[in-house]
C-alpha cells in the first residue's frame, strides 16, 4: 500500500470537495469525460504516493494578467506560468506504445510504428509543440514539424549539446540545420558537461509525450523503448514550465524545484512528475520502493545506483518477489550493479537484443508504473536534466509488465562463470 486507508479516504474526501466547487462555478460540458482534477493553486497538499524530499520552495504563483489558455508561448524573457486550462476532450487521458526492433528491416515504412504515431500528434497540433529530446535524426518527424510551422504552429526544440546540434553534421543528421532554415528555434544547452537528456514533448499545453525513446533510427526501430502519453493540462503545466526553465538557461540542480505542483489524479489515477536534478528523483524512487509489498520489477539501460539496488535486494530479503533485465553492454561496465544482484540471489538477466535495452522502467506491486528518461544513475540524478512520471494504474501497470514478461523471455541467464562474488 502506498498510502493508509484512512489517509487514502481524506484526500479522496478533499478532491471531491474542490470539484464540486468547480461544478457549481463552471459550466457542465458533456463532451468531456468524467476526469477528477484539481487546481494547481489549490493546496500545498503532498502528492499521494511520494513524499518530495526537496528543500526548495514552491515558487511559483498564480498570476491573473496573462492571457486564459494555459502557460504563454515561450520568450527569452522569464516568464511567470498562469493556472492550466482544464478540462480536454479525449475518450482516453492515457496511451502506451513501445518499440519493435523487427521493424528495424524496413525502417521506411512507417505503417504501425512509433514514429508515424508521433507525426499523428504533430499533425494534430493547433497552436503549440515545444519538445525537450536528446537526439534526433529522423526527416519525416522533422518535415511533419515544418509544416506545423508553416500553418502556424509555435516550434520549438530544446536539445543536448554534443548529441543533438553538434551531432546534427553527421551522417544520417541534418534534421536540425532543416527545420532552423524553415524558422523553427533550435537550442542546446549551451556546452554543459552533463546531458540533456529528456525525450518530452508538449503538444498544445494539453498533452505529454515522454518515456525513453529517442526520436532516432535506431531509438524507434531497433532499441526497445517506450512512450507514455498524457492528456491533461494540469501534468502538461508542469512539463511546460520545465521547458521554459531550460529554454531561457536555467539548467542543473540550481534549477527551482516545484514538485508539490506537479501531480494530478486523473480520471482516479494519481498522477506525479519528477525532474533532475532538482527534485532529487532516485532518493523519491527509493522510498517508492521500500514501500513494495509484493513484487518488483525493472527494465534498466543503465542501472549503476547501489542505495537504489540495495533497497530492492532488501525488499526481496523481506519476500517482495524482484525480478530485472539490464541492458548488455550497460551490465558490462565495472559501475554496473547487475553483480550486486546477481550475488544477492535476485533473479536478473541481461537483454536480447542485439541493439539496446533503452528502457528505463519499475513497476512495484503490479501497478505503479515509473517510466521516463532517467538512467539509474548518479549523474542522470544529480547531473542531468531528465523527467520521470510516476503514476498508480492497474491498466496501464498491465501493459508494462507484459513488456516486461516478453523482455524477460528474451533475455540472457547469467551464468556463475560472470561474477566472482564474495
């Protein structure tokens, strides 16, 4: 359990309240489906099922002389968020896709693959498309992008220094120098040692695209990865005022941390954003995890965090049944803490594919789900700029683990030949 029932049964008690409130001074739209929201500003109140060790103030503040519909498009000038918009017109608040390494035989064709839903999403957009990704290298995605300019759409891309601009002269690239001649604005980070490293998109203040997927060749057709997508102003709010923090140079642990603001409960999900390095994600991940009751399981690109280990590894001593898959050539680095489980006793393989395992995922008891751009690491935490979304849904906890289960089934046992345990 994430939180005790009588604790589960007052904040269930307080979101009721505010939206009966809200019905009584909005409105009724019968075309938007029954979603329990809650006003940004309307409690200083902890997300549900994680406790934000930050000793950063909130700073942010409702302001009422900025236009209605959301954050403003972003300037250089620092700009200070108004409440979201919030109701969206969706059947579904939710969707996730992952990655096919088959397609990677005939990557033109786009027919069913992650790429073609995106350009669907671009195609989509009315007003804005602010994306925050690492790399990128594919010219239908960039084109898509061109003609959502050209028809009026706000464009822009915050990317990493070394594997996103200065990456954009090697074969294969070009997509960046394409779309800055079409007027779209391309930042990087301006030469940091540390990455940006996040693979978030904002279409409209309305939706998220995030996961681990790079916008690539090989990120979409032969790594396995994958997309968690969001419709709700309130979670897109917090990811848009991530943006403009970077956008106008604010990068690293100097950053201001609002983590008391980014979470929603949408449609009885509950619903928590975190970034690095300011809201201090590993140390939330690890209280998430010492809280699992059941089983554990992972999906690690790179998994070099010992507290993080070690709190699983305790977990599974306790009778939590913890199962991992680590990325190959990632586990093969003396940094690497599949021998820290493997020596252990908990069962962990090393991946299939013969590309990467890009996945960056947990799933605790069956349904809550952690998915995002953060390695396991002390440098994604502390260093980079990076997201993860951690929400409660035994739906979408379903479709993991059966990734999950077919990732586990294709991966590699170690044998006791690898590790010399002590």
């Amino acid at each position: 359990m994430l939180f005790d029932k009588k604790m589960k049964k007052t904040l269930l008690i307080s979101f009721l309240l505010i939206s009966t409130l809200l019905a009584a001074c909005e409105p009724v739209d019968s075309s938007y489906p029954p979603v329990t929201q809650i006003p940004f500003f309307a409690s200083e109140t902890p997300p549900p099922f994680i406790v934000p060790v930050t000793d950063t103030p909130n700073i942010i503040q409702p302001v009422t002389d900025t236009p209605s519909g959301g954050l403003p498009l972003v300037t250089d000038t620092p700009i200070v968020p108004t409440e979201p918009t919030i109701l969206v017109p969706v059947d579904r608040w939710w969707d996730v896709y992952f990655t096919d390494p088959l397609l990677i035989n005939n990557p033109e064709v786009l027919s069913g693959s992650i790429e073609e839903k995106l350009i669907g999403f671009i195609n989509n957009a009315q007003t804005s498309i602010h994306i925050a990704s690492f790399e990128f290298n594919l010219t239908p995605v960039a084109e898509a992008l061109i003609a959502a300019k050209n028809r009026g759409v706000d464009v822009k891309w915050m990317t990493d220094d070394k594997f996103g601009l200065e990456a954009d002269t090697q074969p294969e690239h070009g997509q960046f120098t394409l779309m800055s001649a079409a007027g779209i604005e391309v930042k990087d980070d301006a030469g940091r040692s540390a990455y940006m490293h996040n693979k978030f998109w904002i279409f409209d203040q309305q939706i998220i695209w995030t996961g681990s997927t790079n916008i690539t060749i090989r990120g979409i057709f032969e790594n396995n990865s994958n997309v968690l997508v969001i419709r709700s102003p309130e979670i897109a709010y917090a990811y848009e005022r991530e943006f403009q923090e970077m956008w106008n140079g604010q990068f690293g642990p100097r950053a201001p941390s609002t983590v008391n603001n980014q979470w929603a409960i949408l449609d009885g999900t509950p619903v928590q954003v975190l970034f690095s390095p300011e809201d201090k994600i590993v140390s939330n991940l690890i209280a998430l995890v010492k809280d699992a009751q059941v089983s554990i399981r992972f999906l690690a690109f790179s998994f070099t965090d010992y507290p993080l280990a070690q709190v699983m590894i305790d977990r599974a001593k306790a009778g939590v049944d913890v199962q991992g898959v680590f990325e190959t050539f990632g586990s093969s680095s003396s940094s690497s803490e599949l021998p820290t489980f493997w020596c252990a006793g908990v069962p962990v393989r090393q991946d299939g594919n013969s590309s990467f395992l890009h996945d960056k995922l947990i799933i605790v008891d069956d349904s809550i789900v952690v998915t995002g751009s953060l390695n396991f690491s002390s440098n994604a935490d502390e260093s980079n700029e990076e997201n993860v979304v951690i929400l409660e849904n035994a739906e979408i906890g379903a479709l993991y683990l059966q990734e999950f289960e077919k990732l586990w089934n294709q991966a590699q046992d170690i044998g006791p030949a690898m590790f010399a345990c002590p």
